[in-house]
C-alpha cells in the first residue's frame, strides 16, 4: 500500500515543502536510485491495458488492410496530359506494346520515342541495336506503327537506374535536336508507372509536364494482386523501388547521352 509522509521540513535550498514517498519501506527515490551502482533502475510506467492492446491491434488490422487494397492504385497510376508526344520505354512486353499502339491511334499524338540502354544482365553498353530502345521500336514497327513515327532513343551508359538514365537521354536528344517540349505522356507496365513517373519529371524537369500512362498486366488481377506469385512480387518490388528512388536516389551523372 502506497503511503504519503509529508516530511514537515523546509528545504534550505529551495524554500519548498519537502515530501517523501514510500513504498513497503523503500523510498520512491531509492528505488529510481537503482541497484549495481546505478546500472540498473526500476520505474514506474504506464501500460497498455488489454482493451488498449484489442484497440492497437484493430488499428494495424485496419491499416494493413487498407494499405494492402490502396497500393496497387497508386503504383499503377495513369495520368495523361494534353501532348502530342509519346513515350514507350523499350523493356515493356508485347501486352504493353499492343497498348501503346492503340494508344497512339486513338489519341492525338504525332510522334513516339522508345527509350532504353543496354538490356538486363548486360555489364555495359556495346550498341544500340543491342538497347532495349531498339527492341522496342522495332517491336512497334511489328505491331503496326508506322516507322516515321517512331524515334529511338537509347542510353549509352549503364546507371544505378535505368528509367533515370533513359529519361536523362531523351532529355539530352531533346537539347541536342533544339526541340521544344512542353509536354508528354509515358507508357509503362503496370505498378511501375509511380517510379517512372517520378523519375522522368526528375530528369526532364519542371519546364516539361509529364504524363503517365499505366497498362495494367494481364498475369494477374490488380484488385486481388495479393493472390498471385506475380503480383505479390510486381508490387513488393516497386513499392520498395518507389521508396528508394523518393528518399534515397540521387543522380550521378548529369548527362547519360552518348
């Protein structure tokens, strides 16, 4: 049982009524004086009843489940703006293609860049027919564009990122070739649309507004990802890709051109 002994002396120091808890003999302040020379204290503190406990465990519950059904949407983010330019990042895979092909017929665009540098697994740059921007112009050529509308525009160089590094060369081509965009629109696979949206406003800057385009993958259903092999990696991936590139990502280099 807690006592209060209100010790009836005045503290010389201070002037103030002194007072003194005990607690089965042992002051308060002898306790928080701790044992084994100070090494080790005991305190007192609050703590989570178990309607505390059910009520923390109802909010994690509730906000995993909330994050789980609203990560997908905003890594597959589409958001076009008024442009006359599309952009196809050359890696993407036949379903994409189909999508940019139809993309380009059905909206008022007049010209396509397909970037890219050299392919996964390659150690360095050895030429642009060996880019994945020239695998995917020629994949659009195949898919029924024709090829004056198409303009490749490789990366030369290998970077840490591969969407920054395509997005610096296409900013470089424009400079070189005295092009003035103000706008564009970027198609991209899926989840990866956020990354790359952020990437290319990041290389190309505030003078040029970027749009995105993301077609969705047909390996899996965006609104139950968490039910396929594919899904499950595809947004785990980019999500922890996503938060690389917004806190930890800072360019090298300022050019990677030719």
């Amino acid at each position: 049982m807690l006592e209060c002994i209100a010790c009836g002396r005045r503290r010389a120091s201070t002037g103030q009524l002194g007072l003194e808890f005990y607690e089965g003999g042992e002051s308060v302040s002898e306790r928080a004086q701790g044992k084994l020379w100070g090494i080790l204290v005991r305190k007192q503190r609050w703590g989570l009843s178990w309607q505390g406990r059910m009520a923390l465990a109802a909010f994690i519950l509730a906000a995993g489940v909330l994050l789980v059904l609203s990560i997908h949407p905003f890594l597959a983010v589409t958001h076009r703006v008024n442009t006359n330019i599309l952009v196809v990042e050359g890696w993407v895979h036949e379903f994409a293609i189909k999508a940019a092909v139809k993309e380009f017929k059905t909206g008022d665009y007049e010209r396509i860049y397909v970037t890219g540098g050299p392919d996964v697994g390659s150690s360095h740059y050895t030429s642009d027919s060996q880019a994945t921007a020239h695998v995917g112009a020629s994949n659009l050529k195949a898919a029924g564009i024709a090829a004056q509308f198409i303009q490749m525009v490789p990366s030369r160089v290998m970077t840490r990122d591969r969407t920054y590094g395509s997005a610096v060369a296409l900013r470089d081509w424009f400079r070189e070739q005295n092009l003035n965009v103000s706008s564009l629109n970027v198609l991209t696979e899926d989840a990866h649309a956020r990354r790359t949206w952020l990437l290319f406003q990041e290389a190309l800057g505030p003078r040029i507004r970027v749009g995105i385009v993301s077609v969705p993958n047909p390996d899996y259903d965006a609104a139950h990802w968490w039910r396929y092999s594919d899904g499950v990696r595809e947004v785990i991936g980019e999500s922890i890709a996503y938060v690389y590139a917004r806190l930890f990502f800072w360019p090298t280099y300022e050019s990677y051109g030719s």
